[in-house]
C-alpha cells in the first residue's frame, strides 16, 4: 500500500508540475498543447487571453486533486503564486506578478 501512495504523490507531483509548465508557457505566450488544438484562433485577439484561462484551470483542476488526496503542492510555487493559487481567480496581478519581479523572472523554455 505504502509503494502505492508514493507513486500517486509522484504521479500528481509531475502532474503538478506539467499544469504549472503549461500555465507559465501560456503565460509568456509560447506554445502550447492548446495551440496544436486550435491552430485558427491564434488569428483572434481573445485567443491568448483563452488559452492563458485553460492552462490556469488546468493548474487549478491539479492543485484541488493534491489537496483532495492530501498531498502536498505549495513547495513546487513561490509564496506569491501560492496565494495566487488558492485565491482562484486569474486577475490581473496574476498575470502581471507571477514572477516575483521583472529582474528575477524566470521563463519557462
């Protein structure tokens, strides 16, 4: 049982980690999963402001799931993103503070 616990905590630790990849790939608009779906929409204004809503559902979808089975999320986010994270909604500070600040941002590759 004890090897079957430590395989879903790694299961939704990588999962966790692809949702957030996602998230600040869309976030720094590059590409994504999303935009091999719908390929048209990359001509719509509204299209990057959608796919940033998708990823961060798909963070937020994982990091219920952690919490749900008791496992442990906050350490793969700083504290900011943390709080980002359990507030829920996607405003605009999200997107502007996600990364602590311009000097120290770090984007994904």
């Amino acid at each position: 049982m004890g090897n079957h616990v430590n395989l879903s905590e790694e299961f939704f630790a990588n999962k966790l980690d692809d949702a957030k990849n996602h998230f600040e790939r869309a976030l720094d608009c590059k590409h994504t999963e999303f935009d091999d779906l719908y390929p048209y929409m990359i001509e719509h204004p509204q299209f990057f402001w959608y796919k940033r809503y998708v990823a961060w559902s798909e963070l937020l979808t994982i990091v219920k799931l952690c919490e749900e089975l008791g496992i442990a999320w906050t350490e793969r986010f700083t504290d900011r993103q943390a709080e980002y994270v359990r507030n829920r909604v996607m405003s605009s500070k999200v997107l502007d503070y996600w990364y602590e600040t311009n000097d120290t941002r770090e984007h994904v590759g």
